[in-house]
C-alpha cells in the first residue's frame, strides 16, 4: 500500500496542475468570441494553428469538459458560463430538423458540410448534455439529451441482432459495407453508449433508462469480450462475429491511418479501451446501486492484461493496440490510453489493493508528467510519442484531440486519490467528556 505521504503529495501535485495549468489552457484558448462555440486546434507551443473546422466531436467533448468541471466544483463560475455558451451553439447549429440527430461536421460560423449521422458523436450528445444539466440545471441540456435518446433509441438501435448501428447517412440508413463501416459495430461505441446511459440514468432515474443501461452492460460482458481471456474485441459483424479491426474512412478532422485501411489482427485489443471500461462499467455500477465487488473479475481480466502486456515497464506508459496474449511489436504511445489508465488503474488498486495495480498506475502518471505533458506550452499534451518519450505528433489540440480525455482524467485522478487519502486516515475517535468535579 503507497505511504499516506505519497498519496498527498500526488494529490497536490495533480490538483494544482488542473487547476493552475490543464483547465486555464483550455478556458483562455478554446473559446470562439466571434461565432460563439470551441476553436481547439494548437500546435506543440499552445498557439491557435489557424484551422476553424467545427466537428461535432470536438463541440460536444468541450461541453462535457466544461460542464464536468463546472459540477466538480472547478473553474470559479467560467467553466459553467463556457458551457452554456457551447450548449447554445451546438443545439443552435448541429441538430437535425428534418430527420433528427446531430449533423457531423460545421464551418467556424456553424453550417454543416458534412451531415452524416455518427454513431460516436450521437452517444456523446446524450452523454455531454445530461453532465451539463446535472452541472448547472439549465432544461435546455435535459431536452437536448433526452432529444439525443430518443433520436438514438428510434434509428440508432439493430433490432434484428442488438446493439446499435455506428456509421450512417444523413438519413439514418447504414452507410456501405467496408471502410465505409456500415456493417461494423464496436466495442468503443458500445462502451461509450453504457457512459452515456449511465449519466443520463442518473439524471432521469428512469426504469427505462435504468433497463438500456443493464441492458448495454449486458450485451458487452456477454458478446464482446473474448471468452477466454475476458478482453474486449475492437469490432464485429453485424451479428456479433468479431472482425479483425480496420480504421473506418469517416473524416475526424485529423486521422492517423494506414493507406489499406487494417489495424491489426482480430486478437488485437486496446489496453486502453480495456481499462477504460473498467472504470466507466464500475461508475455505471455506482449509479446502478451494484457492488463491485461483483465486478472483479471483469477487473482483473482487462487491467491485469494492461499491467502485463500493455504497460512498458522499461520506459513507462501504455502502449496503443496489442495482441490479447503476446507482448507488441507496436511501441508507439497516444495520449488517451494514458489518461484513462490512470482512471482505471486507481480502481483496480482501489478494489483488489493489489499493489501491482498502483505501482502501474505510478508507472504511466511519471510517465505522462515526465513526456506527455507540455509545461512550456500551458501544460496540455502531445497527441503521440514513441516508447522513450520522443514526441512523434506534438499538437496540444486538434478536431478530436482536445479536453476530454486530459481534463476528465485528472479530475477523476484527483477524485480517487481523495479517496484513498480518506480510507487511509485514522477512524474518528468519540469525543471524551471530562467527568463533573
């Protein structure tokens, strides 16, 4: 178990840097004062690259970045008010009218040029604004995620197999098969469904709500985990089959792809989704009213595999995709898996108190302090190292690399180690009296 002294000192540290450096960084720079909404696009030295691209991932992540903030109790009021200024663009700008959901790319002032319907984007509508009206109650956020619900429950949903169709035209129908992913389905989608349910549950406390969510969670243990090692699948068939994974051609805005489109074999898996649905599956728990303890073994399976064969323990960090039981060949490092590792990694110690678990955790949290993190640019991090630490993509922020992962990561961060601050303090001992004279 880390000495209680250890604990506080990376309390403090990581507190003050998202309060001092990672939070200011984005309130100073994202937002846009002529056409209201989020500008994310900087180079490795924090200034704007002069891109103005508005994708809807990178509206609806800085919404949820402000608005999670903002109900962490961070930011002095500004992280609500950028909030309320995104809501207004994204439900002004974004929102179909004729046939629902919300269109996939805009300009700087708000038109769409690309109106495709993704998956993606449309569980992180659902997601972004229930944070936001649990963040500051505006109505607007509970009718723009309970519009989001209904728009995903009525042409999202695979009635035939289960699940949810991921990439489709303006209309709703599938596109193409092929790169064009019309018939895939993935786990990342599906994970990030069960996050989005999760918080609009705990919104609503809906018995409909509360059956999808179970319902969600159901369907990954049970369809998309590999059956002998518990580690998830990248992507399936329609009917469930796995596939070996390959990069869909949908535009994010900025895309590092190889030219025929493969990703790897079908025992690739990412150590970083792993434990990132570790900790979102335990937070749906939480909101359920499910113990744990009920979980471990989904928790040991996938962060036992990250500690095994995704950590670098020479150089620190967590590698991207890696075979399910062989170390890599690929060594490269992305930011994400870092950040949400250090989330999932805190739990996994938090309920095993297994110290391979924490010592893995301080393996990547030095690792990212020492290599991800830009202090002389305000303090965000590079999208991409190699396995020492060399930057191999530097930008701070681009269409889809922005405050999501980093910020949400260190306010999650800061949660857990609170936490474990608490459960290592001495219980309160009863005030004695002193007897009457």
């Amino acid at each position: 178990m880390p000495a209680q002294q250890e604990v506080a000192d990376l309390l403090q540290r990581t507190e003050a840097y998202l309060t001092g450096a990672l939070l200011p960084f984005w309130i100073e720079r994202a937002p846009d004062p002529d056409h209201g909404g989020f500008l994310t696009y900087f180079d490795r030295n924090g200034r704007p690259t002069g891109e103005t691209v508005k994708t809807f991932l990178m509206q609806i992540r800085m919404l949820y970045t402000m608005a999670s903030a903002h109900r962490a109790g961070y930011g002095d009021g500004r992280c609500g008010e950028l909030a309320k200024m995104g809501a207004r663009f994204i439900i002004d700008h974004y929102w179909d009218r004729e046939h629902d959901g919300w269109f996939w790319i805009a300009d700087r002032a708000g038109t769409p040029t690309v109106t495709d319907k993704v998956g993606y984007g449309q569980c992180f509508s659902i997601y972004a604004f229930s944070e936001y009206f649990l963040a500051t109650g505006d109505p607007r956020g509970r009718d723009a995620a309970l519009r989001s619900y209904d728009a995903v429950a009525r042409h999202m949903a695979d009635t035939r197999f289960g699940g949810f169709y991921e990439l489709m035209e303006r209309d709703w129908q599938p596109k193409p098969a092929g790169r064009l992913g019309g018939d895939r389905k993935s786990l990342d989608v599906h994970m990030h469904m069960m996050e989005a349910l999760t918080t609009l549950f705990e919104l609503t406390q809906s018995p409909t709500h509360r059956r999808r969510l179970q319902e969600i969670i159901g369907l990954i243990t049970s369809r998309m985990l590999e059956p002998h090692t518990g580690l998830g699948y990248m992507q399936f068939s329609l009917d469930w089959q796995p596939l070996a994974p390959i990069i869909f051609a949908t535009e994010w805005g900025r895309d590092a792809s190889t030219g025929d489109g493969s990703r790897g074999p079908l025992d690739t898996t990412s150590p970083g989704h792993n434990v990132e649905f570790v900790w979102l599956l335990l937070h749906a728990a939480d909101i359920l009213g499910i113990d744990r303890a009920t979980l471990r073994l989904i928790v040991e399976n996938n962060c036992g595999h990250c500690v095994a064969l995704g950590i670098d323990h020479e150089h620190g960090g967590v590698y991207a995709d890696v075979p399910m039981t062989r170390p890599t060949a690929q060594t490269d490092k992305q930011f994400w898996q870092q950040a949400e590792a250090l989330i999932g990694l805190l739990d996994a110690y938090a309920l095993t108190r297994d110290d391979k678990y924490w010592q893995a955790f301080r393996n990547v949290y030095d690792f990212v302090f020492t290599h991800f993190v830009n202090m002389n640019a305000g303090g965000e991090w590079y999208e991409r190292v190699n396995r020492t630490g060399k930057p191999i993509d530097d930008a701070l922020g681009h269409a889809w690399k922005i405050s999501y992962h980093t910020v949400r990561s260190m306010i999650q961060t800061v949660k857990r180690l609170k936490r474990l601050m608490q459960a290592a303090l001495p219980p309160t001992m009863p005030a004695t009296r002193k007897p009457a004279t």
